[in-house]
C-alpha cells in the first residue's frame, strides 16, 4: 500500500507520516517512511533550487517511493512529485512536470491532504510565510481532481490528526480503528467535502 501525504507547507505532513508509521508498525506493520526530497536538497545546497532543477528533484523523490515499496509492506510519502510540480509552476511558471507528477499520483494507493487548521511555523529555506498555504492548498487538490485520484481531508492537531489519518489506512487493512480521545465538542462536518467552506472555517486572521 502506497500513501500519499500531501499538503501546503506547515500542515504537519512529516510529523504525521512519522506518527503514522509508528501507529502501523505497533500493530505489526512493515512500513517505510519517504521523506520529502525537497526539503532534503534545501537543507544540503542551503538555498532553494533553480528551475532546472526541480525536474530531478521530482524525479529522486518518486524512485525512492519505488525502491521502499520493495522492501515494505506499507509506504508513507511525506510528499510527491505532486508537489513539487505545483511549487515549480508557482515560482517559475513552469508546468513541465506535471504530466509526470499527475501519471505517478495516480499510482498511490490512498491520497492524505493535510487541512490548513494547524498554525503556520518558520522553518528557514522552504517556508514562504501563510499567505501562500490557500494558495498551495487549492492548487493540491486542482492537481489530485485532474490526476483523478480520490482523497481525504485530515484535520486535528497530534494523537486526533493521527486518529483521523489512520481511519481509511485501517479500513483498506481490515484492522479495527483506534479509539477515539475522549472530546467536549463533536465534529459536525465529518462528511462535507467543499474546499470553500473548509478554508473559511480554518482561515488564519
């Protein structure tokens, strides 16, 4: 099984594949984690890459997809080409890499799209600031409906987002959801899908 975790920056992706993937291997699943090329290659130049170089940036982070779906049961992406496509069309109005990146979404298994309801957080090199995550977020989900892929929307903070990311992952395994926290309120939305009305919801002031 391959899952993909998408999202604008600061939505909690890496924390979440990593919980994640410690949630299924307790429960005796061999899982791979990818991380996110991108930011590796940021981190290693100390700068943001050039045009030129996104293409095989796109192309390092779904091989190692592959070479990890080889030896595991279960892969968790924290991020795809899909990604990396939308951030090379916004910042160089290059549109190049989609057909690769839409061909490889296609590929996953179950498509996770972290919700904006987390604070933004600095992180040096990659993140632009919060006015760009609206932006980002809509972008993600133009790209999943053109590849045709499905998704679900994660939403919460820690143990729930966790909860929550979990529940379609368990359900393709057949294995028994976790309990659910104890909560003074109760999610009412659960089952609306309009992108509108989440980002009015979750809007940053």
């Amino acid at each position: 099984m391959k899952i993909a975790l998408l999202g604008a920056e600061s939505t909690g992706k890496t924390e979440l594949s990593l919980r994640m993937a410690d949630a299924l291997r307790a429960r005796g699943h061999a899982v791979a984690v990818v991380p996110e090329v991108l930011r590796e290659w940021c981190v290693r130049e100390g700068r943001t890459p050039r045009p030129e170089e996104q293409w095989p940036i796109a192309q390092e982070q779904e091989r190692r997809v592959d070479d990890a779906a080889a030896g595991a049961a279960i892969v968790i992406a924290d991020t795809t080409a899909l990604m990396v496509a939308i951030y090379s069309a916004m910042l160089f109005d290059d549109g190049t890499l989609y057909r690769f990146a839409l061909e490889r979404q296609r590929g996953y298994d179950l498509t996770l799209v972290t919700g904006l309801d987390l604070a933004w957080v600095a992180d040096g090199l990659q993140r632009d600031g919060p006015h760009v995550r609206e932006p980002v977020d809509a972008l993600v989900r133009e790209g999943l409906a053109k590849a045709g892929a499905p998704y679900r929307v994660v939403y919460g903070s820690g143990e729930e987002r966790t909860r929550h990311a979990l529940a379609p992952v368990l359900a393709r395994l057949g294995d028994k959801p976790p309990a659910p926290a104890a909560s003074r309120w109760k999610w009412a939305c659960d089952k609306c899908s309009d992108p509108d009305c989440e980002h009015r919801l979750f809007r940053l002031r």
